[in-house]
C-alpha cells in the first residue's frame, strides 16, 4: 500500500492512503471471509468472482506499469501471485 496513493494521484486523480485503507480494507476481509466460506463449500462461486478480479486487476497494474513507464504499485504481486494463482485454480485437477 505505500506508494500506492501518489501513483494514483500521479496517474488518474486525487488520492489518500487514508482513503484507498478505507475502501481497500473491508474488501480484502470480504475476500477471506468468502475463502473461508469456500472452503466449507459455500460461496464458491462468489469467491471465484473475487479470483478473477485479481487476475483483471493483475493485468491493470501490468498494463499501467507499460502506458505510463512508470512501475505500477501491485504489478509484481499480480504477476507472480495472483496470475498463476487464478491459473492454478480455475484448472481441472485431478
């Protein structure tokens, strides 16, 4: 997260750390709390739409890091966790 404000700022319009905590924080104990859920084999397919969010977002912050030649806060995670994650779970395993 840190960073992550003054690129925003930088890049699409104003932006506080305060303000992406606030936002950001409740979708990401969501996001566990539908894992957990899943996990019990309840809110599959909710968790999977939160998975595929991740791999577009990945790919956001891939393309951005491009267009403005500048690195993109999340574009290492995306590209090492949350693009072969996706991957890994949406394939049929045995």
């Amino acid at each position: 997260m840190p960073g992550f404000a003054a690129w925003v700022t930088r890049n699409f319009g104003p932006e506080t750390t305060e303000a992406f905590a606030a936002n950001h924080i409740p979708l990401f104990l969501l996001v566990l709390v539908c894992a957990w859920r899943a996990g019990a084999a309840q809110w599959v397919v909710l968790t999977m739409a939160f998975q595929w969010q991740f791999f577009v977002n990945a790919f956001f912050h891939l393309a951005t890091w491009v267009m403005f030649a500048e690195y993109s806060p999340g574009a290492v995670t995306g590209a090492v966790v949350a693009i072969p994650a996706t991957l890994f779970f949406y394939m049929d395993h045995p």
